[in-house]
C-alpha cells in the first residue's frame, strides 16, 4: 500500500468513526464535570480564579516592566496550559481503553485525537475567559486578531505531535506519565508565563527563544492581543516547524507500533 493510499485509507476511516470520536470527547467532558456543581462553568471560572490569585502576587513583583499584567499573564498561561492539558490527556489516552481496544476493531488513534479534541474544547472555554479579562482590561482586538487562527493551528500540531509521542511510550512504559509531570513543571518555569523573559540571563533567554516551543506560541499570543502587532514571521517559521517535526515524528512512530500496541495496553 503507498503513502497515498494510506493517507486515503485513514481520511475515510476518521469520516466513519466520526460519531465515535464525538461519543469519546462527551464522555471525556461529562467525566470531568460529572460530580461538580456548577459543571462546565468551572471551564470558564478556574482559569479566571487562577489568573486572579497569580496577578495579585506576581503583578506587584514586575508591575514596572510588564504592562497590562492580566492580559500578558493570561495569555501565557491559556497557550501554556492548552499544551501541557492536551499532552497529559493524550498521554493516557491509549492505555486507559485498553479494554475498548480488545473488545473492538477501531483504528486506535481515535483514543488520542478524542482527548485532543476534548482539549480543544476546553481551550475555547478558556478563549470565552480571555474575552472577559480583555473586556475588563479595556484591551480591545485589533485586525491583527485574524493571525490568531494560524498561531493556533501551530500549536495544535505540536501539541498532537508531543501527545502521541507520550502515548506511544506510556504503553510500552508507564514511567512516562511520571516523567512528564516533573518535566512540565520545569517547562512552565522555564516559559516566561508570569515574568517577562527580560529578567533571565542572556544565555538562557537565546535558549527559551530557540529551543522552547512554548515560548513561540505563547509570544505570539501576546504580540496579537497585547502589543496589537502581527507575528513575527522568525516566530511563525519556528513554531511551523516545530509543529511539523513533532506531528510528523508522532505519525511516523505510532504508525510503525500500531500492530503491536494491543499488546501492552
């Protein structure tokens, strides 16, 4: 079979699985909301409640060399926080419907696309959070909000390329999920979230800029929505690529692993 009856194959089978994958993302929603109050509000409040709380501590500390502080907090953290969310559900994606993979013929990269399209939603949520920090900000979108789509679209493709690289190697070890946590919490210290990145030495500012995909997506969130300029094409290009690499490496292992996945699970 060639690359493009392959690709034909796998572009058919997600328009018939289509129902499913919808099915996958509910449940996946309704299971995180289930035994709360006030539900799916909670998608909108938390990250309020949380830039709250960090713009009351950090706010004070760099309140002279970052302006508009909640934009520029807020921004960093929903971009941050898509990445790190959708590579954590994506992680166990695969493992945890071990069963449902036993029990059924169904290509297996359902699992993993459903928990990125149940991130998605999640970061609309939050999008519905960011309208109401620029509302009380008084930052209001300029034309240059159109970029916005294409940053994200960026950032899909690496988010989906790094969570099935965690999902291919949480089968075979399940350390991975461990590892990740303590690797994303270095992450989120070494993206400049809460601090403008101005602070750090100059070595390690030409490392977050060149080697921290993060720090792309985030940086251009914050030139759209707070400085109301377009992305820097250096910017774009490197995030481009970082999506393409890590989607393309994604594919390429899951692909070569597939068979035996079921194995493991």
């Amino acid at each position: 079979m060639t690359f493009a009856d392959k690709c034909r194959l796998t572009w058919k089978n997600g328009i018939r699985y289509l129902p499913l994958l919808k099915n996958l993302v509910a449940r996946e929603l309704k299971k995180k909301y289930r035994q709360s109050v006030l539900g799916y509000v909670w998608c909108v409040l938390n990250p309020l409640l949380v830039m709250i709380i960090m713009n009351l501590v950090f706010s004070r500390i760099f309140h002279n060399s970052i302006e508009n502080f909640p934009v520029y907090l807020f921004a960093g953290r929903m971009m941050f926080s898509f990445i790190t969310d959708c590579s954590n559900l994506m992680l166990h994606s695969i493992v945890i419907n071990g069963q449902l993979m036993r029990k059924t013929r169904i290509p297996y990269y359902v699992f993993p696309l459903s928990a990125m399209g149940c991130s998605a939603v999640n970061f609309l949520f939050q999008l519905i959070a960011f309208i109401i920090v620029l509302i009380f900000t008084g930052t209001w979108p300029s034309i240059h909000t159109i970029a916005f789509p294409l940053v994200c679209l960026e950032m899909f493709g690496f988010s989906f390329g790094l969570g099935l690289l965690l999902a291919v190697s949480e089968i075979y070890a399940r350390d991975t999920n461990y590892l990740f946590a303590v690797f994303t919490t270095a992450w989120m210290y070494l993206t400049p979230l809460f601090y403008p990145i101005s602070v750090l030495p100059e070595l390690m500012q030409k490392l977050i800029t060149w080697l921290n995909p993060a720090y792309y997506y985030v940086n251009m969130a914050r030139s759209i929505f707070l400085d109301h300029t377009w992305p820097a094409l250096e910017m774009l290009l490197r995030g481009g690529i970082a999506a393409a690499l890590f989607a393309g490496l994604g594919l390429v292992v899951y692909s070569r692993v597939k068979k035996q996945m079921i194995l493991y699970v």
